[in-house]
C-alpha cells in the first residue's frame, strides 16, 4: 500500500565532509519514511556545482531541500547559504542547517540568510525526525520560502504551453514591460510541457488549449494530473464562457483570452493565481492535517483508504487498520505544559515511523489517537506483529530537555474483507477493538473479531514462548542423511525442532514462520548454525570422510546483511572446515543481485551452496548458468511424480543432465519408496534424500549410523 501522498522521490542535496555523518543522517532519512533520493556533496564548492548545474552536473535537477553543514573545506556552509539564498533560481529552496556550530552569530547569521531551521550535532533522532516531518508536511507542502530581501534579485520561473511563437513573443514582452521577474520558459506541445513539469519546479503555467499534440479541456486535464500543486492560468484564443467555466471547474486557477487587457492585466492574472493556489493549499492542508504532527487526519485516513480498498482486495491483499491511542499525555500537559506535550507527541510519531513498513498508512485520528492502514496477503500476521513492536517502542521512556516521563498506549485492529471493506467502518471497528483492549489495561492489542482475537493472542503469545525457548534451551536439532548412489551419507540436513514445555513437540512448519515475521528469525538462524556446526564436528571421529552438514538459510537472514560475519563466527567457535558446510537458499532468495554478491562471497570462503526446492519458483535451468550454486534440491513434487508422470522424469532428466555438465551436484528430495530409488538413480541423479533414506534422527541416532556405515561400508553402485 503507498502512503497517503505519493510522487516523485524528495530529491535531497546533503553538504557534509564528514562520512560518518554522511551515514548518520542516510539511516535517520531511511527512518523518517520520506520517499528521497539523496546527494552528497563534500565541500561547498561541489554542492555550489550542483546547484548551479554546472560542468559534470548540468543535468542534475535541482534538490527539494538543503541539509547543510556549516564547517565545510573551502567554501564554508555560512558563504554558501548566502550564496543559495543570493541566486534567484536556488533562493526559494529550503536549507536546515546541521552543525555543531553552538554559537549564537552563527544562529543568527543562518537565520538572516532564510534558513528555515538550525540543528546542533551530535544528532537526536526524535528531534531530527521532527523536524523532517515538519519540512515534508509544512515547508514542502503548504507555503513558498522567501526568496530573499528586496534588493537581492529574484525570478519567478512560468512556463508557457504555446505552440504559436508570434503569440509566445507577445506574452513575454507583455510580461517584462510590468513585471521583469517573471522568467518564460516556453513548450510547443503537450508532450514537452510535460516534460519541463517533470524537470523543473514552476511558479505558474500559462496552458493554450489548442496544441499539436492535444485539443480543448483534455489538454487542461493532462496538465492538472502532472502539474499538481502549480497554478495554472488557461490563455486561450476563444472568448467561450461555457469553456471558461468547466475550466475553472476542473482546477484552472483563471481563464484569460488573448488580445483582451494589457501586460498589467496578465501579470495580475499570474499573480493572483498564484496567491489563490497558495491559500487554497493552506486551507486544504489545514482541513485536512493534524496541526501538530503533520499527519493526515481521520477524514483524510478514510477517503485514501476507501481509494485504496478495492483494488488492494482484487489482488488478493487484505488490509488491516489499526487505531492506537497514547495515554498519560493529559497528565503530561498538565504538569508540564503543552508544549513539552506537543514535543512527546511528535516523538511517538517518529518512533511508529521507525517501526512501520514500507507502506503503512499513517494518521492522527483524535487528539493522541493514531490510525495506521497495513496491506499484506496475511494482514492480520503483519498488523499484529507491527502492533507487538509499536507497544515496545512507545513504552521507552520520553527526554525533553531536563524532563523524563513515560507514556502508555493500547491498539485495537480491524480486518477487511473479514469484518467489513467499507474505510469508515473498518476504523470504527478498530477503535472499538482499542477501547476493548483499554478495558483489560494498558500495553494491550485486541482485534475487533472475537475469533481473530483469539487467534491472534495464540500468535502472540507463541512468539513470546519463542523467544523464551532459545534461553531455556528448548529448541533442538534433528539430522535427516543424504546418500550417494553407493547408500554413503555424504551430507545431513540440519532441522530446528522446538520442545514446547505444554504443546509437546513442533515441527518447523509450526513456528519458523512466525519467526520469520520479526528478528526472531536472526536469533535462530545463529543459533542453528552455532550448534549444527558443532555436532557436525562430532563426526569427525566416527568416519573416515565425515559428511556436510547442510543449514537452511532464511530470507531474513540473507537480507539482514550478518550472514557473512554469524558464518565466520561459528565456523571459528566450532573449528569445522568450511568445505564441510552447505547453506541451503531457494531460488526466489537468488534472484537480487545483493543475493549474489552475498553467495559469492561465502563460496568463496570454500562454503558450499545449494538451490532448495527446485522447481517450484519461475525456475528455468539457465539460472544454474548464473546462480553461484554447488547443488541443486529438486523438489519432492517433481520426485513424487517421475515414477508415474513421463513428462516430470523427462524435466528431471533435464535438470540432473544440465546440473552435471555444469559440474553442479543434483539431490532428489522426497525419496519415499525403493520405486523413487531406482528410477532416480536410473535418471542419473546422484544424491538422494527422503523418508525411504532414513527420517530425521537425533544427533545420537545420526551418530550411530555413522558408526555403523564405518564398520559396514555400502556396497558400489554395482552392487545393487
């Protein structure tokens, strides 16, 4: 689900020499969740270049905001705010300045040259997140910066959609006789209109109707959907009132006819337009936000959630909303004033904003009521766990200045399509389900179905158990043997099991998933590849070729970006050769190219890496040319039809003939009779895995059978 307002990325010029910092204020721009694309420059006159657009960065467009350090090599930051503030192109962007510079000349000096705010180093993330908020909701969105004192100049940049250039000359010398700060920019056709729209920021646009490429009010409604907040004034050939008016109708600030009035009169036209698109903005953002935080408020919620439920739930998503309420503020305000309130509250809005996905639609509904909008296939999972970590953010205690305080905060969520899909009744529903989960004390989530509640509690409270589990020691390993074509087991498949102190033992398919919905999933990917690793140097002394151990990795964990170093880390606590271990990914997790400069990295430590379920993604064997892989696990799907189904032997005949020639090892996965045995080795697959095998055994049990196939070797392939 995109957020509330959504568009182009916030293009964000960053003057920093400081590479730290650099990465300081990337990471706090990740969380503030505005869609940016960001640029560093590293000393005033680079980030001079850039802006100028000049040399190597002509073709750079120009930033939406400044984030500004003033002790800078070379050109320092307090010159090159003078200089940005002096250019009439540059003056009307927004600089915050970020330095550690505490002295008041220097506050004072930013201030004078229409910086619009001054943060001290080292960083706060509440209050930097505070202040993104107010540059994306306020400065961003609701007025124009000044551009400067009067004696400076300044240009006012409109373009002009005019195909005739006798009548574009006219307009611009009608223009510079009464108002010189107008600068013309002019486009023949729609399509470069557009085009310029999509480069720059203008102040205004003057629109002809009649163009090449586009005829009457469809040229109006084409520009609106680009043009956006930019006022538009319609200059047009055809004194036609029923036009005129369906053109203000559809967002036309004013209709002008060429050769009626004068340069004055057009120049009022603009300006006019101008000052109307701004107050019509500010009205709009008024009526439409929270003053405080920013936010979008309950009516804005329903109406981008009521657009977004259709075709959210024709894809198969389902949507969660979830209302949230902060309480102990009231007391705060009291004792501390509302300001000091204000500040907390901006605060636990930063900190949901941390914590939500990509996505999530946030918004004040009440005073210190917040809604927040989550689409996922298993929106109910997905609202439950950001739930679990909201009341784990919001229950950390609040600084401002000399004042500590603590607030507390319950949820109620709603689903839809399962209690309703109509926005309005979804977040009554959720607040419903809050004011239930108040009744039973603070720190609590409730959802709005009774059944989903109760479900939902079960999720909850075994992730909790999880949790507890790895420090109480309850989860365990079982190895299940691959062989060769001669019965040699040449690798073991590590697999988690828990021992649950009520619900007796699970399997994976029981809580792993729940774990891969939060960082649980990081815990037990060490924890697995801690202990495999050690039991496999066990082996050692039972068999003269001890076998691979072969450990599932997640996508979580593959992504995390610690996978590299948790590897290195039990390799060395447990001594097993590299050689000796097989990390085994499905092909899905392979597709990105971070994936596989990951993969690379690890087989280039000797480490072996297998594709797990062959077959059941988008699989095509041209990917065992590109994927960085030693073995390939065909599906059980695939195995269990090969007896029976000519054309699922013949695939994989296929795949284990394409493997080889690569000098990829093939395993079949799902080997459960002799019948499965025969033909798959018949099909030249040379390791295989499945209940026939043998099951998934304790590590004494595998033990033993390493001693056992010491004593009693397997005969040859020959041998039958």
């Amino acid at each position: 689900m995109g957020q509330e307002i959504t568009g182009r990325p916030l293009e964000i010029l960053l003057v920093e020499d400081n590479p730290g910092d650099v990465r300081l204020t990337a990471e706090m721009l990740k969380q503030a969740k505005l869609l940016n694309r960001l640029t560093v420059a590293c000393d005033g006159e680079q980030a001079l270049a850039m802006l100028q657009q000049t040399g190597a960065y002509a073709h750079q467009p120009l930033p939406d905001l400044i984030l500004l350090d003033l002790n800078l090599p070379g050109l320092d930051g307090r010159e090159l705010l003078e200089r940005i503030k002096e250019e009439p192109g540059l003056a009307r962007i927004p600089v915050v300045v970020l330095t550690q510079s505490g002295a008041e000349a220097d506050v004072r000096r930013a201030y004078d040259a229409y910086a619009c705010c001054y943060v001290r180093k080292p960083l706060d993330i509440d209050q930097f997140l505070g202040v993104m908020q107010s540059i994306g909701h306020f400065w961003l969105s609701v007025v124009t910066l000044p551009a400067g004192s009067g004696n400076r100049a300044d240009t006012v940049p409109v373009l002009l959609v005019e195909d005739e250039p006798g009548d574009a000359r006219l307009v611009g010398e009608l223009l510079r006789e009464v108002e010189p700060r107008y600068s013309l920019h002019t486009a023949g056709s729609l399509a470069e209109a557009l085009r310029q729209l999509a480069l720059q920021r203008f102040a205004a646009v003057l629109l002809d109707l009649g163009l090449p490429d586009s005829q009457g009010l469809p040229t109006l409604r084409a520009m609106l959907q680009v043009a956006g907040a930019v006022p538009l004034v319609v200059l047009s050939g055809r004194d036609d009132e029923t036009v005129a008016i369906r053109a203000i109708q559809l967002g036309a600030q004013d209709y002008v006819v060429k050769g009626r009035g004068d340069g004055q009169h057009l120049a009022r036209a603009l300006r006019y337009a101008i000052e109307r698109k701004l107050v019509q903005e500010h009205l709009e953002f008024v009526a439409s936000h929270d003053s405080v935080t920013g936010l979008p408020n309950r009516r804005r919620f329903i109406e981008t959630v009521r657009q977004l439920l259709p075709s959210l739930l024709r894809q198969g998503s389902q949507v969660a909303v979830l209302v949230l309420t902060l309480t102990g503020l009231g007391a705060v305000n009291q004792s501390l004033g509302h300001d000091i309130g204000d500040l907390a509250l901006k605060a636990a809005v930063g900190r949901m904003q941390r914590v939500m996905p990509e996505g999530t639609v946030l918004a004040c509904s009440g005073s210190s009521e917040f809604a927040m909008a989550v689409a996922d296939r298993d929106a109910m999972g997905a609202a439950a766990q950001l739930a679990e970590r909201l009341l784990a953010a919001l229950r950390q205690p609040y600084r401002v200045g000399e004042q500590e305080f603590y607030l507390g905060s319950q949820i109620g969520l709603s689903l839809a399509p399962g209690d309703t899909d109509e926005a309005a009744t979804l977040l009554k529903y959720a607040e419903t389900a809050m004011y239930q989960a108040g009744q039973r004390g603070g720190g609590t989530i409730d959802f709005y179905s009774p059944a989903l509640n109760h479900e939902v509690q079960e999720r909850l409270e075994l992730e909790r158990e999880l949790r507890h589990a790895l420090v109480r020691g309850e989860l365990l390993l079982e190895f299940q043997p691959i062989v060769d074509v001669r019965g040699q087991v040449v690798s073991a498949e590590a697999l988690t099991r828990w021992e649950h102190p009520r619900r007796g033992r699970l399997g994976p398919d029981q809580f792993l998933p729940l774990a891969e919905q939060s960082d649980l999933i990081l815990l037990v990917g060490r924890w697995v590849l801690q202990q495999a690793m050690q039991m496999a140097m066990e082996w050692v002394a039972l068999s003269p070729q001890p076998p691979c151990v072969a450990i599932n990795v997640s996508a979580r964990q593959l992504a995390s970006g610690t996978l590299l170093d948790d590897v290195r880390e039990a390799l060395a606590a447990s001594g097993l050769p590299p050689h000796r271990l097989e990390l085994e990914l499905t092909e899905s997790m392979m597709q990105r190219a971070d994936s596989r400069e990951a993969l690379n990295a690890l087989r280039a430590m000797g480490i072996s890496v297998a594709i797990d379920d062959f077959g059941t993604g988008f699989s095509s064997l041209s990917y065992l040319k590109v994927f960085p892989v030693d073995v390939i696990k065909i599906d059980r799907s695939f195995v269990t039809e090969a007896i029976s189904d000519p054309r699922d032997a013949v695939i994989v005949r296929a795949i284990i003939a394409m493997a080889h020639i690569l000098g990829i090892d093939v395993v079949a996965e799902g080997v459960e009779s002799e019948r499965h045995q025969i033909v798959l080795r018949a099909l030249g697959c040379n390791r295989l895995q499945g209940f026939f095998i043998g099951r998934p055994e304790s590590p004494a049990q595998f033990c033993e059978r390493l001693r056992l196939q010491t004593l009693n070797p397997p005969p040859g392939p020959g041998h039958g």
